[in-house]
C-alpha cells in the first residue's frame, strides 16, 4: 500500500518550542529528580515486568538521568485513550495500542518525537528497528497541501514500538509426535550445510531418505513411506500448509490422530500480503476495495532492479498496487516474475474454512481444512486438541502455557514460496483429495523431484514474510497535554523503556520480541528460560516485518466490519461465492474508504 511520494514531516513550533525548553532541563520537582506518570495496560500478566521495568529505571539509569517514575498500572487502557490522553495532569509517558494508534494521531494527541530522538537518542539505536515497527507509529498530524494526514514512510515519529507481537503459528507437538513427524529448528541460512546437507529449505517436507540421520519413517497419505520433516525455522508455502493439515483432518485422513481438524485461522494478512496484495488499493489519488484485485502481482528479480511508474525497485521487492497498475505493459517487462493476484490469494484463505460440497468462486470449493463453526473459539479449538495448527497472536502463548494437556511449540506462519517443479501432483481429478505432496527423492516421470527452492537469475521465488501485529501491539508515547516542562524527563523514561534493558525485561511476559533485532537475536533473548520454553528464533524471524492489521489503517476500523461481516458469516461458511460477495460490499467499501483523510506510504 503506498500513497503521495511528496511527503514532507511536519513540526509545530509548539512543538519546537517545547523541545528546546525541555532539553534545557525544565520541569525539576525541587528534589533533584522530576517526578513523571507512567501508565501502562497490566493486561496479559505484564504487571510484573512493567513493575520491574520502573524499578529498574529508578533504581539505575533514571538516577543519571535525574527522573523518578510512579506506576499507574490500569485496566482498559485502550477503551480510556482519548481521555487519558488529553488530560492536562495525567500520564507523562503512556503505551497506546496500535488498533487506536491512528484514531490518537488525527485528534493530535500525542508528541512528536524526531527532534528527541535527533538530539538525544542515547543509547537508542532506531536503525535496529525493524522499519515496519517503526514506520507503525509514524504520522503526521497536520494535514499535507492535498487535505490529507500521510502516515508511515516519512511521516512524523509519535511513538516508538514498545516490543513487535507477530501472529505466529501455534502446532500441538504432542500431535506432531504421534504422526511421526520430525521436527528440526534450522534457520534458512543454515539449511544444505553440515549435518543438515541434505535437508531443503521447506516448512514442511516429505523425503524419501532420511535427511538427517536417525530420523524416523512413516506412511504418508499417498502411501509412500517417508521422511516426514518440519522445520520449525521456515515458513511453509500455501500447498505444504494444506497438505500438512490434511494429514490432521479426519475427513481426509480416517486415522488423523485425536484431531478433526489440521489448521484453524481467521486471518487473511499473510495471504494477501505474501505476494504483495492488501484489502486496499491507492491508485495516486483514491483507495478502493481490492481484496479481490485479479491483476497479478509482480516480484523484481532483475539483478540491478528495474523501474515502474517512475519508482525504483530493488531485486527480491514487489511492485505496489500503484504503480503496477499505472505501469502500461507491466506484464511485458524483463525482470519482473508474475505473482499470483490478491484474488488467488484471497482464494486460497477463503476456500480453507468453506465446506467441500460449496462452491468458493469459479467452480472452486473449499478445503473444509478448519471448523467455521469454531471461528469464535479458535483459541479454544486449538486449546481443546480439535485443530492441530493454528495461525494466532504471541500474546496468546500464555493462556497456552496454563493447559496442562496441551503441548505446543511456534513457527513461521506460511508464506508465498515456490520450488523447482512445483510442490504437488494429482493422482487423478485436481481435487483436494487426490493432492499429495512431491517426495524429495522421488521420480515422478520428469526427474528426480530435488526439493530445490526455485529461482528466476539470482532472486528466489518467495513471497514477503509479513505478518500482522497483533492488538497487543502498542507504542509508546508522550500526551502532547501532558506538562511541557516534563517532556524531557518523559523522552529519557520513553526512551530506556524502548531500550535493549527494558525490551528484555518486557520479553520475559511473553507478549512481545524485543524491538531491537540485536537484542532479539542475543543470548540474553533467544536463550532465556523465563516463561515458556517457545522456539524463540521463529518469533524473532517473525517480527521482521509485522504491520498493524486492517483495522488499524485508518482513524476507525467500523469501515472493516460491514465487509468482514459478510467474510466471516457467509463466504467461509459456503453460503456466499467470493463474486457474489464483491458485487455485495465493494461499492460500500469503496464509499467508506472516500472519506478517508489518511494516506498510507510504504516505501
């Protein structure tokens, strides 16, 4: 998603003004240190870091900095925002969540940090910030010469990431056990080397011969006996995930262990946004609705990257919406590799939930691969054993952690990927029933299926490893209302609690990743034993690039609701085919998303 390339950040001179007052060291209680009001949401068992967190601070590095911090710990932080943010003596520091982050930023509640973090970072490196994480909580709350707020790439900074929440995938390791399935951590680097030579860089993978020593063997549905291995390191692709699930599902698979299900998810994001589609569209001037867009997606794979619509792109980037459809003769240009459309991908996630006999669109049917009836209680379809795989939130992994029955690990959630000589045949009608999985190590009449990662020149054919930040997500911010003379001291607090020491302590509640990815990617991280006992290297892989999902684009989410109404309680549920529902909604969406003053820049 990409709006106005023209983008210019914005300081009041309010803002100017108070900037220079507060690094001049105004706002002192008398006592040698300011006094400052941090509130933060106890939800998600993090009242005890957040207490540890201001203890820290004042018992160390807020001495040096001459602030002492009180904790106001509080319930429905984010239902309370506009008023506590606007009170004149309430928070000096606050932790907003992304779903209302933008909602905050039109009503210019909160202060812009840029002069801050130019003058007095510290030891705040911003650049070990994911930019997806940081770009969340940019915005700009002046309106541009066009009459419009721009948000992200260029806009001003009103917040920093107070620890990135990725979705991740949930598995029952209990399950996986069962089915016989060898479960390895390798990170993709890794893969082909050492004592990991012949394993392929897959999610999930069937082998003919072990490729691991002292792997165990199995039936696999087609019959075959196999090597069964995943991969808790790498993001399966769409076909491995439905075939995965297969396995677990009894009406594909009679002896499907205890569960009914093989996958549970409610979430299109990494679907869509895998091979660069989104619900929205901007076209240089307006978004309209394009969950279901039929133009294909494009992955630049010229080596010196190649230029559309006036705007460069590196080797392994995807076209966005605006400029491939502002590009006359995209489709014959060199160097780029055609995507599937947001519509196939769109698709794919619908047909997942939609029952076998119903038709999704164009005499597609669904999968029936999760249980729609469970949408509600996906957590608690998970919880029970009743699905195997499940797409959820980080924050999720604590209520996890509380079931006795239940063992369970994460990994990756599934992403675009595509492998020399596909990742599939037929045995018979292209039915979900006769799909099976290419063996690595198996001739199927062509060759020698190797499992290779397929590559066009130099750049591999792989989608983006987006997922959506949960509503756990949350910024930290200054209420503009707050005392001025304190907004120093506020940025110095802001600042540690955004900071490696901080971010570990926050970690150990096991809702987040610490933002800094040396931080995330240390010991101190990865090999820490507070909490669950989580594959830690997928969570960090996953906040690489998170966004704030669809209900965070704008300054309200309602926009979203009429359409996922229809999504969640018709499409999924067979009774509605993808084109009868986008002749349904698409002219409302597109009417709700003209009154929209928010432009979104992503590059």
């Amino acid at each position: 998603m990409k709006g106005k390339r023209t983008v210019k950040t914005l300081f009041s001179l309010a803002a100017g003004c108070a900037i220079a007052c507060s690094l001049a060291g105004c706002g002192g209680d008398g006592n040698g240190a300011t006094k400052i009001r941090f509130y933060y949401d106890i939800g998600g068992d993090r009242t005890a870091v957040y207490s540890e967190i201001v203890d820290a601070y004042n018992n160390g590095q807020g001495k040096e900095d001459g602030v002492s911090v009180i904790k106001v710990p509080l319930t429905g932080i984010a239902e309370d925002a506009q008023a506590n943010l606007s009170r004149k003596n309430g928070a000096n520091v606050y932790t907003l969540s992304s779903k209302i982050f933008r909602k905050m930023a039109v009503l210019d509640l909160m202060l812009e940090l840029d002069g801050y973090l130019e003058k007095d970072a510290g030891d705040l490196d911003i650049t070990d910030i994911p930019v997806s994480a940081v770009d969340t909580y940019r915005f700009t709350p002046n309106k541009n010469a066009d009459g419009v707020f721009e948000a992200e790439k260029g806009a001003s900074l009103l917040g920093l990431p107070n620890g990135i929440t990725p979705s991740v995938l949930y598995y029952n390791k209990s399950f996986f056990n069962l089915a016989k399935i060898n479960v390895i951590s390798v990170p993709e680097s890794e893969v082909g080397k050492g004592e990991y030579e012949k394993v392929k860089p897959h999610g999930y993978a069937e082998y003919l011969e072990a490729p691991v020593a002292g792997m165990q063997s199995t039936t696999n549905l087609a019959g075959d006996t196999v090597y069964k291995v995943f991969n808790n390191q790498i993001p399966m692709n769409w076909e491995e995930l439905r075939y995965l699930a297969k396995t677990f599902t009894k009406s594909y698979n009679g002896n499907s262990l205890p569960s009914s299900y093989g996958y549970m998810t409610e979430w299109w994001f990494n679907y869509g946004w895998s091979v660069g589609g989104d619900c929205i569209g901007y076209d240089g001037e307006n978004y309209s609705f394009t969950v279901c867009d039929k133009t294909p997606n494009y992955l630049v794979t010229a080596k010196d990257g190649v230029t559309v619509n006036g705007e460069r792109y590196a080797a392994g980037e995807i076209v966005e919406y605006e400029d491939k459809i502002n590009e006359s003769g995209i489709a014959e240009m060199d160097g780029l590799y055609e995507l599937p459309s947001q519509y196939d991908a769109f698709l794919e996630f619908c047909r997942l939930a939609v029952p076998r006999d119903k038709e999704v669109d164009d005499g597609k049917y669904g999968y029936a691969l999760l249980n729609n009836k469970s949408l509600s209680d996906r957590e608690g379809s998970f919880m029970s054993g009743e699905s195997a795989i499940m797409m959820g939130e980080l924050s999720a992994s604590v209520k996890y952690s509380a079931v006795s029955t239940l063992s369970f690990d994460v990994a990756p959630v599934h992403q675009y990927r595509e492998y020399v000589g596909g990742s599939t045949y037929y045995k018979g009608a292209e039915t979900l029933d006769n799909e099976y999985l290419k063996v690595i190590g198996k001739d199927y009449g062509d060759g020698v299926y190797t499992g290779d990662l397929l590559y066009d020149g130099d750049t591999p054919v792989v989608g983006r490893a987006t997922t959506f930040a949960s509503g756990f997500s949350q910024a930290l911010v200054i209420p503009k209302n707050s005392d001025p003379d304190k907004y120093d001291a506020s940025w110095k607090f802001l600042r540690y609690v955004a900071g490696g020491e901080a971010q570990l302590i926050l970690a150990k509640a096991n809702q987040s990743v610490p933002n800094q990815t040396s931080v995330a990617n240390s010991d101190a991280y990865l090999k820490a034993t507070e909490g669950n006992s989580l594959n830690r290297a997928a969570l960090v892989f996953s906040s690489q690039e998170t966004h704030v999902g669809d209900w965070g684009y704008f300054e309200e989410g309602e926009w979203v609701t009429a359409w996922a109404n229809v999504l969640n309680k018709e499409v999924r549920f067979g009774t509605e085919t993808l084109n009868g529902f986008i002749t349904r909604v698409k002219a409302n969406a597109d009417t709700a998303l003209a009154k929209k003053n928010i432009v979104i820049n992503r590059r």
